[in-house]
C-alpha cells in the first residue's frame, strides 16, 4: 500500500505546478506568435511585449485565479470543515 | 427482374430472423431469468449465476446488470482503442506538413470517425459500463428497472457502430463521411460537387441514431431505476454521488439526445427526399442551433459522471469524507439545467444577433461557477486528508490538473472576442481535450483501476499502472499544449497539411501522442495478463476503505459475495473470471 502523504504539501505542489504551467505557456506565447501586443496584468498594468512580460503576465493572472480559491480552501479547512459532511 | 430479386431476398432475410429466433427460443428459456418477487425481498437476485447458460450463449442473452455492464465496456474499450489507432494515423501524417503518408481525404475520414467513436462509441458507452455494473450495487437495488431494455440498449450499439465505421469496410460504392464529428450543413447534405452525397454518410447519420436511441433507452432505465429500486436504507439524502451524477446525466440524455435524433432524420429527409430543413432554401444555421443543443450538453453528459467518480474515489484515498458532498450535488444539478443554455458559444463567429450572442457569454460564464465550486471541494477534500497515491488516486488527481486547464481554456473561450481570434483553431482542439481525454478519460481509467478487483477479481499490477498513469500525464499535456500554442499561432484545425512553420510543434504533438500510445499499450497488457492471471484478491477490502470507515455499498456486496461463494463449494473461480 502507497504510503501516505499530507494534504497541504500536496495541493501547493499541484498549484505550482499549474502556474509554472502558465508562465511556460507565457513564455512559449512570445515565441509563437510574431509581434504580439503588450499584455495588461488585470486590465490595468501594462507589461512588455516580451518573453518575461508574458511569463508574469501568465503566472501572475492564474496565480491569482487559482490562488484565490486556494485560500479560500485554506480558510474553510481551518473554520468550516471541522463539522464533517455528510455522505 | 431486379424487383423480384429484392423480393426474394426480403423473404430470404425475414425468413433467417425466424430462424434465428426460433434457435434462440430452442437454446434459452426466457422465463429463468423473471425475477421473482419484484424485487422486494432486498439483496438477493432472484436466479443465481449457476443459473445462467454457459459461454458465448449467456453472453448475448444475459440481462444481468453486472453483465451488461462488463459487455458495455468491452464495447467501449474496444472503440477506445479503434479510436486511438484512428488518430495515430493522423498524428503520423501530421508529422511533416505535406501530404505524405495517407490523402487528404482519408485524413478527413478518419478525423470525423476518430471524433464520433471517441463520443458516442467509448464516451457515453464507458461511463455505461461503470453505471450498468455499480449503481445497483451502490443503491442497493436487485438489478435495473428494467432490465431486458438494458439488454437492449447494449445491443443496438455494435450494429450502430457497425454502421458508422461502414465506410472503412470494404463495401463498394461506399465511402466513409468526411463531415466532421459536428456534420454542418450544408457539406453534410451532399450538396455541391462534393462527395458526400455517398451513401457512407447516410449510414453514419443510421448509426449514430441508433446509439443515440440506444442512451435513451439506458437514460430511462437509469433514472427508473434510481427512483424505484433503492434499498431500504438508501434515502435521497445518503444517495452516493455517483448515482446523483448518473441521475442528472441520464436526465441530460433524455432531453438532449432525442433532439439529435430529429435532426438526424431532418437531415437523411434533406438528403435522401428533397425536403429543406437545411438546404435547398432551408437555414445551414439550422442545423448548427439543432446540432449545439444537443452538443454542449453532450459535453456534459460525458463530464458529469466522470466528476461523480473522482467525488467518489477520490476522498477513499484522501482519507475522510468528500467536502461539501452538499454542494457537490447541487453544483451537479445546476450544471446539468444551466448546460442548456449556452449552445450557441460554439456559434459566436457564424454571424448570429449580438445581442443573443452576448447572454450566451454570460450563461457560459456563469456555467464555470459550479465547475469552479466542486473543484474547490475536491481540492479542500485533499487538503485536510492523508492521500495515499495509488493510481486510481493518481487519475483522479490527473483529472483535476487537466480538468483545471481545460476549464481555464474554456472560459476563454467563452468570451466573444477572444473567440473571434481563436475559433476554428487548434487552441479549441487543445481545450476540448484536455476536457474529453485529458479529464474524462482519466477519471475512466480511475475508475477502471479502483474496481478492478471487484469486476476482475485479481489486482492489477501496481507498477505498470503508474508508468501508464505517468505516461499519460506527461502525453497529454505535450500534445494538447502544444495544440494550443499552435492555436494562438494561428494553425487551423482540420487540415491534413499545413504551412512548414507549424512543423516544430506538430511534431511535438505527435510524440506526445506516441507516449500516451505506449502508456495505452502498457495499460492494455497490464489488464489483460491482470485479468487472466493476476495475484486473486484475498481481502474483500483491498484498499482499507473499512479504517477509515469509507467503505461504500459496493464492497460491502463484494464482500458477501466472496462470503457466499466460498460457503457453497468455493466457486470463486467461475464467478470471478467470467
Ligand atoms: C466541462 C467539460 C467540457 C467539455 C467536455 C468541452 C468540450 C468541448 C468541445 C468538444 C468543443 C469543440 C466543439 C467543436 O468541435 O467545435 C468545445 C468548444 C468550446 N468550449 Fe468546451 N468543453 C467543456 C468545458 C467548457 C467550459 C467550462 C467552457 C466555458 C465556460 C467551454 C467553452 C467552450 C467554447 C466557447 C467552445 C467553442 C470554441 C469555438 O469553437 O470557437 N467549454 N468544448
Ligand atoms: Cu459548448
């Protein structure tokens, strides 16, 4: 039987994963597509059009789209989850 | 001359149906398999398996839930793997940007067969099996409702398939369809100098209908069944998330696939007698409203119970009970009401009113929120457990990686004018599969593996299941990355050539596909020398649910069973293998 593992570790591990996921695909962005225009963090900060304008572009917007919820998990596994659902 | 000779060859044909029946009146009696009772006495099916005949007999005549089950997913498995081998060809030819290894026209072929026996042959088939075999089990019912129109159901799939794949058999005069798996009109009425007035495609569109009555009649089957054949301790508020999820797909079915199947013949009418539903005067766009409100929530109908597996499996593993079962459920019910409302996202460039458009944007947003909530549950779920990572595990969290991305993507999507830039690209193939193969399928194979030492009665070997999972993982996401960054470079989908500055990243694609062949080949072997002579489950709880007190219906059935067979003369063996 596989041993286990805890939770949290785990879940910031597949979070970093997918931003890291979403930097690569920012980076490989700049490098698709010709010319492309410069992307603006949150609608409101404009960033170079380049590689590293795009990596921050993508890992800070899914960054914060997942990390958001992920705190969100944090909090509701220390206040609510104590009461087990039911099943 | 020629009448006559039809005429001989109608009575000639009804004849052998008369004489097939009359063998199959003379081999079976029927009656054995009445269950008696109603079915109220709880737990016990009315015939035992001693009962049934033996051999390829009991197999075409059985109406046992469990065995209709297996039979769908051989079924499924066996599409699974034709639509696999379909698309390895294409990748092949896609590895380099000119026409080299089979024509264009072929490519076209296998590429709407590749999307049909993926969706209707494997997708709604496999998720089939798992309900056929478990939901009974899980709510504690006899059987199904209804259980020789579940036998039924199976068996108008192999012809249906049969007549779709017609046009790669060698008939002649026939060729297969090149419509895509959407079949827009007016390429798919045959119209033009084209050649898909061939009668291929009218056999397609037979066949597809036919598995679409196919899911109806399973639909009903299952919802009856959920209805009415709970066992006595099983009430709404402790039915397990997997049936609920079957409960709402099954709903989905019956209000999506039906419509399908009157376009179906509006089409095989357009074709074949001249009316004008879609051409000759008729709206092309027709067809496209018909064909997207059945098609998105088809998309549903193939997510919503593999979500109800990983609910399901993945807190078995987390240790501790899903969080939020609650809204879980609740988020299963509004995607499934919602999942009607946003079909004409996949029309947003074909010129709609925009004012129409846009409240499709909205529902499509807000269709996310649900998805967002039982990801957030599942991730909480994990959060406050111990995971302990067996592949089933593996998959279920495979799942919510890809389902993640997949989700992101479609959003994207959603929103008109990112839309406008990326419709009919590659980036819509790489978001629908990290969703179809990706997600879904995943949560197949989680499934597959988690009960496999209950329908096999053997156990897997452990560690080819975790090189097929790794393989997997690392394919998938090669190849549908790279699909959509071909996507925002602006490659089109559905061309069997392409400009030489696309090449880097089809190849890229195209080995990624090759690992998850090789993952697809290992996990094959694994099952097949698992299941003939794999290590026999000695524990009726092989994955120590009982500690934690996950224990589920199902196993605690698995349990009675061995008990059973053990006390009258140990036949395991017959039950378990066959
Ligand atoms: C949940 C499982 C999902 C599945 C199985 C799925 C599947 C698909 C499929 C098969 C297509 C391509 C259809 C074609 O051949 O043209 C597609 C396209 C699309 N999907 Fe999804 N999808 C899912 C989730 C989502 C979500 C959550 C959204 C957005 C909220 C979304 C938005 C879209 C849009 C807008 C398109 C059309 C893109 C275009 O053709 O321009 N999808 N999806
Ligand atoms: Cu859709």
């Amino acid at each position: 039987m596989a041993r286990s593992h805890r939770g949290p570790r785990f879940v910031v591990f597949l979070y970093a994963g997918l931003v890291t996921f979403a930097g690569v695909i920012g980076l490989l962005f700049s490098v698709v597509v010709t010319d492309p225009q410069p992307p603006r963090l949150l609608f409101l900060v404009s960033l170079p059009p380049t590689a590293f304008g795009f990596v921050v572009y993508g890992a800070v917007s899914v960054g914060l789209v997942l990390g958001v919820p992920l705190a969100g998990v944090v909090y509701v596994s220390r206040h609510v989850d104590a009461v087990e659902a039911p099943e | 001359m020629a009448i006559t000779g039809q005429i001989a060859l109608t009575v000639l044909m009804g004849l052998f149906l008369v004489g097939v029946a009359a063998w199959l009146a003379r081999v079976e009696n029927w009656r054995s398999y009445t269950p008696v009772g109603g079915g109220t006495t709880g737990g016990e099916t009315a015939y035992g398996s001693d009962e049934k005949p033996a051999g390829l007999i009991r197999w075409l005549t059985t109406v046992d839930h469990k065995d209709i089950g297996l039979l769908y997913g051989a079924f499924g498995i066996t599409a699974f793997v034709v639509g696999g081998l379909m698309v390895m060809v294409m990748r092949l030819e896609l590895f380099d940007p000119e026409m080299t290894l089979i024509s264009n026209t072929y490519y076209n072929s296998l590429l709407t067969s590749h999307g049909i026996t993926m969706l209707f042959l494997f997708g709604t088939p496999i998720i089939a099996a798992f309900a056929n075999y478990f939901v009974p089990l899980l709510i504690g019912a006899d059987d199904m409702a209804f259980p020789r129109i579940n036998a039924i159901a199976f068996w108008l799939l192999p012809p249906g398939a049969l007549l779709i794949w017609a046009g790669f058999l060698p008939i002649p005069e026939v060729i297969p369809a090149q419509t895509g798996w959407t079949m827009y009109t007016p390429l798919s009425a045959g119209v033009g100098s084209g050649n898909q007035a061939n009668a291929g495609v009218d056999l397609m569109l037979l066949g597809l209908h036919l598995t679409g009555v196919s899911a109806t009649m399973g639909a009903i089957n299952f919802v009856t069944t959920i209805f009415t054949e709970r066992g006595e301790n099983v009430s709404w508020a402790n039915l397990d998330i997997f049936s609920w999820t079957i409960l709402t797909q099954s709903g989905l079915i019956i209000f999506a696939f039906p419509l399908l199947g009157s376009a179906i013949v509006m089409l095989l009418l357009d074709r074949n007698f001249g009316t004008a539903f879609f051409i000759n005067g008729g709206s092309p766009i027709l067809w496209q409203h018909l064909f997207w409100f059945f098609g998105h929530p088809e998309v549903y109908i193939l997510v919503l119970p593999p979500m109800g597996l990983v609910s399901l499996i993945l807190p078995r593993f987390s240790g501790r009970r899903l969080f939020g079962f609650k809204f879980v459920v609740y988020s299963t019910l509004a995607i499934g009401v919602l999942s009607f409302g946003v079909w004409a996202h996949h029309m947003f460039a074909t010129g709609i009113d925009p004012r129409l458009r846009s409240s499709f944007m909205a529902v499509s947003l807000a269709i996310a929120i649900p998805s967002a909530v039982k990801t957030f549950n599942w991730i909480t779920t994990m959060w406050n457990g111990r995971l302990r990572l067996t592949t089933p595990m593996l998959f279920c969290i495979g799942f919510v990686q890809n389902f993640i991305i997949g989700g992101v993507t479609g959003v994207f999507l959603a929103s008109i004018p990112v839309d406008l830039i990326l419709h009919d690209t590659y980036y819509v193939v790489g978001h629908f599969h990290y969703i179809v193969m990706g997600a879904i399928t995943f949560a197949g194979m989680a499934g597959l593996y988690y009960w496999f030492p209950v329908f096999a009665g053997r156990m897997y070997q452990r560690r080819l299941g975790k090189i097929h999972f790794w393989l997997w993982l690392v394919g998938s996401n090669v190849t549908f990355l790279a699909m959509i960054l071909l996507g925002y470079g602006g490659m089109p989908r559905r061309y069997a050539t392409y400009l030489p500055q696309f090449a880097t990243l089809h190849q890229v694609a195209s080995l990624g596909a090759l690992v998850m062949f090789v993952g697809g080949l290992i996990w094959v072997y694994n099952f097949v020398v698992s299941w003939l002579e794999g290590p026999r489950v000695e524990d009726a709880d092989p994955w120590n649910l009982k500690d934690n007190g996950l224990r589920t219906n199902e196993w605690a059935w698995f349990e009675r069973k061995r008990e059973t067979a053990l006390a009258d003369g140990g036949e395991v063996d017959e039950a378990d293998t066959e």
